[in-house]
C-alpha cells in the first residue's frame, strides 16, 4: 500500500543525483539537490503513515493499547514525529535552494556564465 | 547539580551571540568583536566546568529538553548526553574557537561587514558544539545542516577574492549531498526502531542486522565521511579552505572536520558497535589510509601556502580514521590522539599562513621568501608546527603518529594480517612524504631569498600572535606529557567509545542496556610505551621496507639516458646542461620537482580527479556510496 511511495522516493532520489552529475548548468544541479531532497521527504512522511489511522491526539493508555512500539501492533494514529521531520528538512530545503541560487546569480557575474566545465578555477 | 545545564547553556550561548550579532551589529565591529570574544571564553569557561565531572570522574550527563524523559523504555523527547568522548571533542571545539575569534579581532579588520563573519562564525561553532553533544540522530542531522550552510557562507565570505564563490557553490552541492544521505539513512533507522535517540537505537540495532539497517549505515558512513572529508570526499576541502578567511580556514581544519570524525565514531562504535568486525576495519583503515597517501601527495603539488595546508589537513585526518578504524584500544587512543593534535599543530599552521597573508598579501609560494627576517616570531611559530605535523620528537605530533604506527602494527602482528602491515608502512611514507613537503614550504616562505616587492614586511600585530604562541606552547607540552594527557583525557574517553553499556544506561535507565544484549567490545586499557626496544626494532624494518619502496619506484631510471639540457623542460635545465639558460633556477617551492617528474604519471593521473569541475565531485560521492553499500551488504550479514 506504501510501495508505490517508496518507489516514488528513491526514483526521485535517483533521478536528482543524475541531475547532479550529469547536468551541466548550475541552475539544473541546484534542481537536483532539491530533488534529492524532496525524495528523502517524501520516503520520511511515508515511513510514518498509517493506513486508516487517526490524527496523532491520545492518552498514555491509548497509545499503550494500541500503538506498535509497546508490542501490540495496532495502527489507530499516524506517527507525528516523521512529519515534524519533513516539515523541518522542507524548510532546510528551502534554504538550500535559495542560497545556493544566490550563490548562482553571484557566480554568473563573476564568470558570465553558467556551465559547470568552465567554472573550474580551482583545481589540481 | 548545576553543571548538568551547561552544555545545553553553552550551545544556546553561541547560537545567541551569533544573534546579537545579526540584529546589533551593522556598523558597530567593536561591538561584533567583543560579543565573539567573550562568548567564546564563556562557552570556553562552561565546557571546560564539565570537564571534570565527564572526564576525570566518568559521568555522563543525560539532559532531556523539556524533562521529556523516557516513558516505559522509549524515549519521545529530544536529549542531550555528554559523556566523556563528547566532552573532549567539545573542549577541541571550544579551544578553536577562542583561538579564532581572538586572531580575528585584527585579522578581519580589513574587511567589510564583519558582522556578518561572526554571526556565522558564532552559528557555525554553535552547531558544531551541539552535534558533538547531543543524543538525538535528527538533532545531529539539524546541527549537521546549520555546520555546512554556515560553512559555505564563510567560505564565500570575501567573494571578490579568486575562487571563493566557486568553492562555496562545490561545498554546498557536495555538502548537502552528504545531508541528504545522512538524512535518509535517519529515516531508515526510524523506520526500522520507531526511535531517534541514539542511546536507544545503540541497545535495538545491537542484534538486529537488517538490510534496512545496513542500507542506513551505508548512507549515514558516506554522508557522515562528506563532513570528514576523506578521500574520495575531499575536493570541496581543500577549495574553501583556501579560499576562506583563514582564521576560517583553521576553524573549519580544527572543528569542522573533527565533528565528522566525531560523527562517524559515534556511528561505528555507538550506534551500531559493529567495529569488532573484521571487514569494517578493513573499510575504515582503506579509506583512512587512501586518505593520508591522496592528501599528502596532492600536497606536495601544490603551489599556494593555504591549498597545500589543506591537503596537509585532509592527509591527517586520513591518520585518525585509520587508527579509530582499527578498532582496538590502543587504536582509538592514537586516534583521539592524532584528532587533538591535528587541531593544535594544524590549526597553528593556517594561523601562521594567515598571518604571511596579512603581512604580505599573498599566500603564493613563488612570490614569496626569506620571511625569517621580517618574521621572526612567526617563523618559529610555524617551525613548531611544521616540527609537529612532521613528527619530530618531542613535540605532539611524535607522539601520536608513534602510537598510530603501533597500533597499526599489533593489529598486524596479533591476527597476522599482512594488510596491516602494509597500513603501517604507509603511514611511515606518508609522515616521510609530510616532512618533505614541510622542508618545501619553510623554504620557499621564510627561508632563502626574499623578493624585492616584500622588503617592507613588518610582524603581525600581538592579538595575532598570541593564538599561535598558545599554540605553539601547547604542541611542546602535549607532546612533552603525553602520558598525562593519556591518563587524564585519551583513555576517559577511548573508554567511552568502547563502552556502549554505560551511554545507554545512563540515557535510558540502568540495565536497560544488559537487557537489550548490547556487551562492550572490549574493556582492556590502552598500554602503551614509546621507548619499548622492540618497537624500535619493528620502526626500522618498516623504516627499511618504506625505503625499499621508494628505491623500487626508482629503478626505471636508472640506468637510462641522462637527461640533457636539449631533451629536458628548460626549467631545470641548470642541472644538466650548464650553460643553456643561465637565469633559470628552481625556487623553494619547487623543492623536490625530481620526485614530481618520476611519478609523473601518478601526479597527472591525480590532477585529473581534481579536475574542478562540480559534477565529477559529485559523481564520486555516488560511487563511494555504491562501494560502500555493496560493501555492507556482502560483509555485515
């Protein structure tokens, strides 16, 4: 039932590193970093869904009756800790695309263009 | 009871300086340089309260945010837990950044918005001392992001200067590859044990080998071995330490790095206590060892002051996770060892370029020389610190290369491994290879002729020398009462790594530990002597194996047609032809230019990798990451 979302994630995974090593232009390498990225956030917030389970509000004696960490295998709520992480590595995400887009613009003045192969200074 | 909140007090206080610093400090750098100052020396001052507690008398302090404790053996809140590996890894954290902000309050004065420095430079210490600290995986990966943002931005910081940008654009890309692995490989875990806190992954995973496992210690190695910058992972390095400003630079050398280091330490040993197997040792010690012998070599290629440190760095650090990937006692001693002192000999090295870059503007070896006259102070500063990473008695750096080529040779000795025999050796050639490539630069700096443009140089201002005499000192006295420093804080701490028990008892409850089958690997203390005949016996025949290798290299010249004037690059033509260009000469930087046109092959071959371009960087993230999760996946069932 959550297949298909893993599938999903680490095709995106994939196809945002390939975008990484394969594309040549800064802007598509920055694409696939955030790819990447939203792969990885996509697998998190599968790993804690419960199909047909509840929103996350309970007592001790709820979760000590039905939750599948003490042993009971129950799935009556949707684990909330995989969407705290989501929504913090969404915002990590952000910030990552914005600066290195920033880094991009500044790059482009420097060198007048946006091609990997000749963004090669420093070598050696 | 107090002192159970400094560290978290500690991290808050960097994060708040950075802060103040942000909101308060456009147009006030006095303002900016005082906060930094002295949120060092209290973060310094706090850290250094525990260390008594943590480390002379073994306890491990477990702070859960919030007083969110365990409830029925799982642990739902986010925890802080120091125990006294922690603690020594944030006493090299806070030392470097004292040191730091000291030597920045001139050095950074000929910059624009420098409030912009030291927000970041506060940030970035501050994530830093909290990865080191913390107990919680998703936290570490949190502390983890802020460290390599915050990096890249101090590495751009002065953008107008040659590469900066470039070498912040290749960190960021490779960086956040190395996050986002890590990151997965977090969700992994969760996925397979429903828990964050490390304490509690440490006692499910210990008999629990499962393919997710493996997967997530696969991609947690490599995004973790990114922040290390081992080889393959270290092109990035040695760019923005570069470029950075370079009290950046021995930040970034002294801490940054280390909390990889630190990170994968806790990963193999800790979290999944997988170092008593055989092909992990085997990964660790590879990797370690390609590390030294790739970092050293592109070393001595180098023609700035700053990029060869940085391979120099990078080469050094391959020491620390050969020896903690040896996986015994004495192996993880040398290891915390060598990690110290790399912080203390590397970290005076870049302060002292830092300080020829302030002097003269240039940090090109073939512009620069005969600075000994100009700078005296400095040169013995930097002849302390060359002196060290060398590995010449009796400063520091003897000691722990010493124990690093002991341990390494037990461990060949005890399971007659042939394998770690050849590591031995070529950690000797590596510290041969580092000696050579000092002898190069202290030539080429300070010694030898000093051009014309240079004649007005004058000796860097007190405020900067007086990190680099700190430093200096410490390297003599570390490497003077090494059996000090052993008993006091190397074995405390070599214990806590091989002691997973007490770190999940005292997070998690006692027995908690016993109860999920989690045995320490070993518990035998590291004994070791550095006047032991014996071994003496055992360095000469590695010294003569080491030299055995080098005459090999060499037959296929001899005996060959003498190069002459016509047939050789006109440069060196000196040597052979007299008379044919009589003003060439080979400057101090180009010492050893002879053993460059040997392995001319190998040299060509390595500049090839380096080839600066952002995709193929990335292309051998990727490859590591497939070695190493094939790897696993044959050896760890």
């Amino acid at each position: 039932m959550m297949t298909v979302n893993y599938v999903a994630s680490a095709i995106l995974v994939v196809m945002g590193l390939y975008t990484i090593i394969n594309d040549k232009n800064l802007i598509k390498v920055v694409l696939g970093l955030g790819i990447v990225d939203y792969g990885v956030n996509l697998f998190i917030v599968s790993v804690g869904y419960n199909m047909g389970g509840t929103a996350p509000i309970f007592s001790i004696s709820d979760i000590m009756a039905n939750s599948v960490l003490f042993g009971n295998g129950g799935a009556f709520f949707v684990d909330p800790v995989p969407q705290a992480l989501t929504l913090t590595s969404i915002v990590i995400g952000a910030c990552v695309d914005a600066m290195a887009l920033s880094l991009v613009v500044k790059l482009y003045q420097q060198y007048k263009t946006t091609n990997t192969d000749e963004i090669r200074r420093l070598r050696g | 009871m107090s002192y159970v909140h400094f560290p978290v007090i500690a991290v808050m206080s960097l994060f708040l300086g950075a802060f103040v610093c942000a909101i308060f400090g456009k147009n006030h750098d006095k303002l900016c340089k005082a906060v930094g100052v002295l949120d060092a020396a209290w973060v310094f001052a706090l850290i250094a309260l525990i260390v008594k507690p943590v480390v002379f008398d073994g306890e491990i302090i477990s702070y859960w945010m919030g007083n969110w404790s365990p409830i029925k053996g799982w642990a739902i809140g986010i925890g802080y837990e120091i125990d006294a590996l922690g603690a020594f890894f944030a006493l090299i954290v806070v030392f470097t950044v004292l040191m730091s902000v000291i030597y920045s309050i001139r050095y950074m004065d000929r910059d624009d918005d420098i409030y912009n420095y030291y927000t970041l430079l506060l940030m970035m210490s501050g994530s830093v001392l909290g990865l080191v600290l913390t107990g919680d995986v998703f936290n570490m990966f949190i502390m983890i992001e802020i460290m390599t943002f915050t990096a890249v931005g101090l590495t751009c910081f002065r953008n107008r200067s040659f590469g900066a940008l470039e070498a912040g654009f290749k960190y960021l890309v490779i960086g956040s590859m190395g996050s986002s692995m890590t990151l997965l490989g977090i969700a992994l875990l969760y996925a397979q044990c429903h828990t964050l806190n490390m304490a509690q992954l440490a006692s499910i995973l210990v008999n629990n080998t499962t393919p997710t496992s493996v997967l997530a210690l696969a991609l947690m190695f490599t995004g973790l071995g990114v922040k290390a910058y081992i080889v393959p992972f270290h092109m990035p390095a040695a760019d923005s330490y570069a470029v950075a400003p370079t009290s950046v630079s021995m930040v970034f050398s002294g801490m940054v790095n280390k909390a990889g280091v630190y990170a994968i330490i806790r990963l193999v040993y800790i979290l999944f206590n997988t170092m008593d197997k055989g092909s992990m040792q085997v990964l660790l010690t590879a990797f370690g060892a390609v590390t030294m012998f790739v970092g050293v070599t592109m070393a001595l290629a180098q023609h700035d002051f700053k990029r060869l440190l940085a391979f120099h760095s990078i080469s050094q650090i391959g020491y620390v996770i050969t020896a903690i990937g040896l996986g015994s006692a004495l192996g993880v001693t040398a290891g915390l060892f060598h990690a110290l002192n790399h912080t203390l000999f590397k970290g005076l090295l870049f302060l002292c370029a830092g300080a020829v870059l302030y002097a003269t503007g240039t940090t090109n070896l073939d512009k620069l020389g005969g600075l000994s006259k100009k700078m005296p102070k400095t040169t013995i500063c930097f002849l302390v610190g060359a002196f060290s990473i060398a590995g010449m008695p009796p400063f520091n750096g003897f000691a722990s290369k010493w124990m690093v080529y002991q341990a390494a040779f037990e461990k060949a000795v005890e399971g007659g491994h042939i394998y770690f025999a050849f590591i031995t050796v070529v950690a000797v050639v590596v510290s041969v290879m580092t000696l050579a490539s000092f002898i190069k630069v202290t030539q080429a700096v300070f010694f030898g002729q000093c051009p014309i443009e240079l004649q007005k140089t004058e000796e860097v201002p007190f405020s900067m020398r007086l990190p680099m005499w700190i430093m200096s000192a410490l390297c003599l006295l570390v490497g003077v009462f090494y059996d000090f420093v052993n008993k006091w804080f190397l074995a405390p701490a070599t214990n806590a790594v091989l002691n997973a028990t007490n770190y999940i008892d005292k997070m998690m409850g006692n027995g908690y530990a016993a109860a999920a089958g989690v045995e320490n690997i070993q518990v035998a203390p590291a004994a070791f002597s550095f006047w032991n005949p014996l071994t003496w016996l055992v360095l000469f025949v590695v010294v003569f194996a080491a030299v055995a290798i080098v005459i090999l290299t060499g037959k296929k010249s001899r005996g060959a047609v003498l190069e002459t004037a016509e047939n050789v690059d006109g440069k060196y033509a000196t040597f052979f032809g007299g008379e044919a260009s009589p003003f060439s000469h080979v400057s101090g930087s180009d010492l050893f230019w002879g053993f460059k046109k040997d392995w001319k092959g190998y040299f060509s071959f390595m500049d090839n990798l380096h080839s600066g371009i952002v995709n193929d960087y990335a292309l051998w993230v990727v490859v590591a990451l497939a070695i190493v999760t094939v790897w696993f996946n044959v050896f760890m069932k």
